[in-house]
C-alpha cells in the first residue's frame, strides 16, 4: 500500500498541496495522512495562566484538519483512508 504524507499548515498552498494529493491518492488507491505540527505555546515564567496540555492542542489541530479537508477537499466515497496527525514540534 502506498502513503501520501501532506503536510498542512492552513496556508493556501499547503491547502492546494493537499487537494492535488487527494487526487493522486484516489488515482493511486493510497492512504493519505495530513500532517501538522504546531507549537507548544510557553509562557513567561512570572505569568500566572492555565497550561493547556499537548494532547488538547494536537486534538484542537486534528479537527482543524478535518473541518478543512471536508470543506476544500470534500472527499467523498471512493475508498481513499485518511488519516490527520497533529503533533507538537
């Protein structure tokens, strides 16, 4: 099986990236991971706030992802996986 990794930073190109890569995925019948890494916001250390953990942060990013690729990808039907990683880096 092949894999498509798309990495995918909201941008307009990266969104077009991401559109010429679905059409390869569904000609090719191969797996297609959208891939996005953020960062891990640090505060200043005499700040008094609520850290937000990385898994809040990653899974908030994976339904960005999702969210973006139903509305400018609209997938549909035709047996391509999908998979969204969000991770801090």
């Amino acid at each position: 099986m092949k894999t498509i990794i798309v990495p995918v930073d909201f941008s307009k190109c990266s969104v077009s990236a991401a559109k010429f890569a679905y059409e390869i995925a569904k000609q090719n019948k191969s797996k297609l991971v959208f891939f996005h890494t953020f960062h891990v916001p640090i505060p200043p250390p005499d700040a008094v706030v609520d850290i937000i953990p990385t898994s809040e942060l990653a899974e908030a990013n994976n339904t960005s992802l999702k969210k973006l690729v139903q509305k400018e990808i609209k997938p549909d039907a035709d047996n391509v996986e999908i998979i969204y990683e969000s991770v801090a880096g």
